[in-house]
C-alpha cells in the first residue's frame, strides 16, 4: 500500500513546476528527478529518484515542501534503506 501511495504522490507533482519562473535569473523551471547525495552526522547518503524543479537557465534547484518531509523522514530513519554499498575512501 505504501508503494502505491508514493505512486500517487509522484502523480500528484506533475506540472508542478509548469509556468514557474526561477526566482534568480527568472528562467523556465523544468521537472526532473535527481540523486540526492548528503552527509547526515559521520555517514553518506544517496537519495534516488527525487523530484525536483530545476531552472533551465541557471540550474537553481527547488523542492516541493512534501518532498522535503519525505527526505527528511528518510534521514531520521523512519524509512529503511532500498540498498547498501560499500564506498572506498581515500586520502591525499
């Protein structure tokens, strides 16, 4: 059921972004979904598959006030992971 609620809410996002104007340089606002990588406490993170609008002009990006929460619920934990990988790091 939750699959299909996330389903819906994608859904609910088209044309959001339809004749929005980026608040900088006052370009077209395009839909597009993105990876969103973050650093939450000592841990990397990588959101997929996350809506956005994003200005064709400037590349400024803007988030849905929903998809904001619903990241934030990731972060925190709420939701468990889709996959875990391992990441080499290195130093210089």
């Amino acid at each position: 059921m939750k699959i299909n609620q996330r389903k819906n809410d994608d859904e609910n996002l088209v044309g959001f972004w339809e004749g929005e104007k980026c608040e900088y340089c006052n370009g077209p606002i395009l839909e597009k979904k993105i990876a969103l990588p973050r650093k939450v406490g000592r841990r990397y993170i990588l959101i997929k598959n996350v809506p956005v609008g994003v200005c064709k002009e400037c590349g400024t990006k803007y988030y849905a006030a929903n998809i904001l929460k619903t990241i934030e619920s990731s972060v925190r934990g709420r939701r468990k992971p889709v996959n875990k990988v391992p990441m080499f790091v290195y130093s210089l």
